[in-house]
C-alpha cells in the first residue's frame, strides 16, 4: 500500500511539474488593413506558426479592431487570445511589433507574453528598461545602509556583504566572475553609504559596473557585469540637486595651511580625518592612467577652505574631486582623473 501511494505521489508530481512548465498557448488573429493575395496570406500564417504562434488565422480589418491581448483559463496556464493589426508588412501586436520574416523578434515577443504577462507588454519602461513601479523598487533596496565596516577587508568580502543586504536577486556574468572574487585588500570605508552607491565604488575599483534589470518571466535583479559601450549603469553617486557649498557644507570650512613636500594619499587622508564628508578614490581609473598617489605635493600657506586645498593638491597630478551624494541625498567626495 505505501508503494502504491509513493507511486502515485510521483505521478502526480511529475505531472504537475510538466504542467507548470508547458508554455501558455498564444493564439493568433491577424487583421489585414489590406487584403493579401492567397500566396502572400500562406506565408505569413506559415511564418507565424513556425514563430511558435497557434492557431493562426488571417482575416480583413474591422472599424474595431485594435491590437489586444486576450487572457482565458487558469492563471497558471493561459491562452492567450492575440488580435494583430497588419499594415503594409508590418504586424502591430500590444507592445511590439515586427515584419514578415524577423522570427527573431516575433519569437521575443511571444517569449515575453509567456512570461511576464499581457500586462507587462504595454506597461511603459524607463530608466534599464524598467517600468517605474520596479525602479521604485530598486531604488528603495538600494538605500539601505552599510551597516558593517569595510576598511582592509577583501575586495570579495566587501562585495558579498554589500549583495546580502538587498531582498534582490544578484547575477554575475561569467566573464566578470575572476575579478569580482579578488582577495585584493579594499582599502576605503563605506560603512554608513547607501548600499547602492557602495556597491558602484567597489564594483568600479575592480572594473566592473552593475545594473539592475529584469529577465522575462522572473523579478528584478541586480546584475553585475563588465562595461560595455552604451550600456547603462548604476553610477557612483548622483549630482546634487543644491550647490556643492549646501551639499557638503564642511568642505568649505576655512584654516590656515601650508603643505610642502607631501604625498597625495597622506594629504587626502590627513584632510579626510576633518570632514563629515567621506572620501572614495577611483582607482581603477588612477592606475589606469599611471598616476602615483604618492606623488609630492605643495600647496602654498595661506587661509583656505578645504576643497580649495583638495583641489591644489590634486591638480598636480592630474586629479579632481566632485562633489556627489549617495541615494540617501549623503555628501561624498569623489576622486578621479
């Protein structure tokens, strides 16, 4: 008698697991603005079948007829019911549209129905094309707070306790998986920085970039990949909406100074022992343009705020700082080429 349930326990396991992964039926209704000839309707019916759309039918054009998506049966496994207009050799579908042999993009199209719904289809994207009810997601994980310290840990340690700190999932593309377990020592502090911005530091020390996207038929995630031209990215910091003087009010404190003869590094750190305001260097960028920052500096005495002192400094080597802040409005100093 066990065996007999455990059989049957099985089967229907089995059988449910087939059923959950059957793709939603997508059918097919096409409204020609204008008729074709018999030959020219075959080869379309025959191009949208092998695109993977059944049963298709082709018919004239109503008055009411406007692309739509029609949902039947069992929210876990729909028909779709498809209305399509053609015009000229373009058919328009809810949210897409494509020509008479672009299988590629039908197969896309029909791809994303499948998986994320006729909802999704129309719902307008922005920003890593997502709609704005997801980059408010996003944009609120990516505020929580580093709440452990990060100074002289490894870079990879830094990474992942930054990753936990997000209900996000985070996918790593394979050809940046050797430089994003780097045992290389991070040597800046971002406990207290949003976790969003922390992230773009140490991802771009190693020169890496991260974005947040959305795969059909799954949720939102972060990705972290290598740079690629035109591809969009979560950026270190944001430009503040108020003048560098309201933003970060404590780098326009005035002393007097004199530094002579002094590294870059020593003098950035001496300074930073001063401010609110964190410190964050771009290092990949510096080694990339062979800059030392044990390059000797001077800045001449005088009273002087200490921005100005930064920006001496700095200078001398090809550097600049920028005034930014993280994605909880928090002052930062950033330092580039």
């Amino acid at each position: 008698m066990t065996k007999r349930v455990t059989t049957a326990t099985l089967f229907l396991i089995l059988a449910l697991s087939t059923r959950q992964a059957t793709a939603a039926v997508v059918d097919l209704e096409v409204a020609m603005e204008t008729v074709l000839p018999i030959t020219r309707i075959k080869a379309w019916a025959s191009f949208l079948q092998k695109a993977g759309f059944t049963n298709v039918q082709l018919r004239s054009a109503k008055l009411t007829d406007m692309p739509k998506v029609k949902a039947l049966g069992r929210k876990e496994s729909p028909t779709y019911v498809v209305t399509g207009i053609l015009a000229g050799d373009t058919l328009h579908l809810p949210g897409g549209k494509f020509k008479y042999g672009q299988i590629d993009e039908a197969k896309l199209w029909i791809k994303r129905l499948q998986g994320d719904g006729a909802t999704e289809l129309t719902t307008q994207k922005g920003a890593y094309g997502l709609s704005r009810d997801q980059i408010v997601e996003v944009y609120d994980q990516l505020t929580l707070k580093v709440k452990t310290a990060t100074a002289g840990r490894t870079t990879k340690e830094v990474i992942r306790s930054i990753s936990r700190i997000w209900n996000l999932q985070v996918s790593v593309d394979p050809a940046a998986r050797t430089q994003l377990f780097s045992e290389v020592p991070f040597n800046d502090e971002l406990q207290g920085v949003t976790s969003g911005t922390a992230m773009a530091i140490v991802l771009k020390s190693t020169g890496l970039i991260m974005l947040p996207d959305k795969p059909i038929g799954s949720g939102v995630r972060i990705r972290i990949t290598k740079p690629v031209k035109d591809l969009e990215f979560w950026p270190v910091g944001w430009e503040p909406s108020q003048n560098p003087g309201k933003t970060a009010p404590d780098l326009f404190n005035e002393l007097s100074v004199e530094i002579k003869n002094t590294e870059i590094s020593k003098t950035v750190k001496a300074i930073g022992q001063r401010l609110q305001t964190p410190i964050f260097f771009d290092y990949a960028s510096i080694a990339k343009r062979g800059i030392n920052l044990d390059k000797k500096v001077n800045v001449p005495a005088g009273k002087i705020f200490y921005k100005k002192i930064l920006d001496i400094a700095l200078s001398q080597a090809g550097l600049h700082c920028k005034v930014m802040v993280d994605e909880a409005n928090q002052p930062l100093l950033w330092i580039a080429p």
